[in-house]
C-alpha cells in the first residue's frame, strides 16, 4: 500500500496528481513492493498489493507489466495477491473484467479490498469471483458491542462461503473484536493486535493470548 514520506494514506499521495498520474503511480510503484518483498518471502509466503481498478482500466498492458516486474526479483504471479480497492466507481466494466481474467490467466490472485466501504460493494462480487474479500475496518470496529453489524459480517460469511470466498477482518485492534470474529468462523486477520506496519525486512507478528 502507498505511503508519503510521513506515513501518510494513498489518497495523501495522490491528491495534487491528476487522474492519469495517479495510476501510473499506482502501477509503477509495486516495482519497489515487489523488491522489498523479494527480500523477505519464502516458499509459499504470498504478499498482497493494492491497485485501484482504474489503474487496471487505464494502462496499458499492466498484466504484462507486473509480471516482467516479478521477474526482475526473481518472484513469479503465484506470489501476489492483487487487491483491488473500493475507492473509485469502475466506468468501463467490460475493459476492467477483462483484465482481471488476464491477471487471474497470468496466475495472481485477486482480492476486494476494504469491503463495505467504498462504491463497490456486493456489486464487485458480480462482476468477477475474487479469492479474497477483506471486509472493512469501520465494520469491524467493536464488532464484538454491535448488532447490526454483526448481522451484515454473518450475511457476508454465509454469501462467501457459498461462492468459495475466504474472508480476512481488517482492521482488528482488540481481543474482544478478535474473539467474536473467530466465534463466527472468521480465521484470517489484519490489524494492530497483530502487527503494525513498518518498511523494514524485519516482520514482528505476535499472537495474542487470551487471559
């Protein structure tokens, strides 16, 4: 995921570019993903990188691209998990799913990120059969204290595990979250309970233990 120089979100990178600037950003800057991960996976260890699906639409020949990229540092598609992100309205369907047949061909696998937040949503799940949807941190906050939300993370499941999607929670900061995901049947977490982000070939995962 793109940072600024401070740490800063993506739309902090992108927001003096214009629209054909921010996808070539997008494109070019899993060159220096792809290294960093050349560096510190092994064997089956996948990684995940984050495109807008515009980006997809609008350069030209960016399955191509990725690919030669991964060949630069030794890696291959069966490595990357590309997750598509939620933050833009796809205005050419037709175009985007077809790249993402391309990319699935290719060997990549696919993800929906931040589920439930943006323009997408169950839409996305139509137009194409990701691997992965990783649903948002805004549901997933204080899960374990909320009812409605509960209901639409059951929906979710229950919609996923009939399509053979596995679904990862993003966003999960506490044990009493963790702990009702789990009890629901989540078992793929992303969060600060678990790891904080950090640039360095040097990964800290630790597992929380229950008191």
């Amino acid at each position: 995921m793109l940072r600024t120089d401070k740490g800063g979100p993506p739309h902090e990178c992108f927001s003096l570019l214009s629209s054909h600037e921010q996808y070539v950003l997008d494109a070019t800057s899993k060159l220096v993903a792809f290294e960093w991960a050349s560096k510190i996976i092994e064997g089956e260890t996948k990684i995940s990188v984050n495109l807008l699906p515009m980006t997809l639409v609008n350069i030209t020949g960016i399955v191509d691209d990725l690919v030669s990229q991964l060949n630069s540092f030794s890696l291959n598609s069966g490595q990357v998990i590309i997750e598509i992100t939620e933050e833009e309205v796809i205005s050419e369907p037709k175009k985007f799913s077809n790249v993402i047949k391309c990319l699935r061909a290719a060997g990549f696998g696919i993800a929906i990120d931040d589920f439930g937040a943006g323009f997408a949503g169950l839409s996305l799940i139509t137009k194409f059969q990701p691997d992965k949807i990783k649903i948002d941190r805004l549901i997933i906050k204080n899960i374990n204290k909320d009812g409605p939300r509960q209901m639409i993370v059951r929906s979710v499941l229950t919609l996923c595990r009939s399509l053979g999607i596995e679904v990862v929670a993003e966003g999960v900061e506490n044990i009493e979250e963790w702990r009702w995901l789990e009890s629901v049947g989540i078992n793929l977490f992303q969060g600060y309970l678990f790891s904080r982000p950090n640039t360095t070939s040097s990964l800290s995962i630790k597992w929380p233990k229950l008191k």
